[in-house]
C-alpha cells in the first residue's frame, strides 16, 4: 500500500503526505490545547511525525483541519495518536473522515491489533470497532517522560 495516500471526503484532503503538514500547527495544538500532550518540545513533536504515518485534513484552502498519527510495524500491529481536530472545524465530519482512512489502513495491512487511548472520544472510535481492552490485566505501560507545563 502507498503510504502517499490522497483521499478526498466530500471539501476535505486527506493526506499522508508529509510535507504539506505544518509540523507548528500540530505542535501548537498538542502543547497548548490537547489533554495528553501539554509541553511537549517541538523537537519532539517532529520526530513523531518523521516516525510515523500521518494524516492530516486539509480544507480547499490547505488549512490543517485535522491531524493524527498511526505508529506501526505494517504487519501485525498499530497505536493511535494525536488525532484531533481544530476547535474552530469540529462537528463537520473531519475526525470520521480521518478514522475511516486510519481504519482502511489497519485493514490493508492485516493489523492483529490497532490500540488507542482517549479520555474522552470513546463514542468515535467505538464507532470504527474500537472496544475497551478485553484483557486490562495485561496491559502494562512503563512511565516515561513527563512533560513541563
């Protein structure tokens, strides 16, 4: 599968290209408004993008709309990440647009499993299959670094 994928949904881009994605704009929402992401350095933010599947949503005017990022091996397995959507677009369809393609993906490459975390979004991702975890006992995480705010 080409991971330079280009889908238009209905006015949006959806895009795995990553250079039309303004690594600032995703930056800027991560650290001053999402929930998970407060402080993270830029540098940070950038080497997340390099290393993983991005889709941003662009609007006809090429404004990143919507972003997220799938970290994955291709072949067995995939976690979610920093999917959002700028306030001022939320309501119009954008985060169903960048699941669906999200899930085309997972699909195509034969995922046995597609992992994600929300706080709060649990009715959009229930909606493309996502379950809580069947085994909670046997997740484990191994903290890491924590961000300033």
């Amino acid at each position: 599968m080409s991971l330079l994928i280009e889908r238009k949904i209905d006015n949006l881009l959806i895009s795995a290209d990553k250079a039309k994605i303004d690594a600032r704009v995703v930056h800027h929402f991560l650290d001053q408004e999402s929930y998970w992401a407060r402080g993270i350095p830029f540098d940070t933010v950038v080497r997340a993008i390099e290393h993983s599947i991005c889709l941003g949503a662009y609007l006809p005017d090429g404004t990143l709309a919507g972003f997220g990022r799938m970290i994955t091996d291709q072949a067995t397995f995939a976690y979610l990440a920093d999917v959002f959507v700028q306030p001022a677009y939320r309501g119009q369809g954008i985060s169903k647009a960048l699941m669906q393609v999200f899930c085309d993906m997972a699909d195509e490459f034969g995922l046995r499993r597609f992992l994600l975390t929300t706080q709060d979004a649990h009715g959009l991702y229930h909606q493309y299959g996502f379950d809580p975890f069947p085994y909670p006992e046997r997740l484990m995480s191994r903290p890491g670094v924590v961000y300033p705010v």
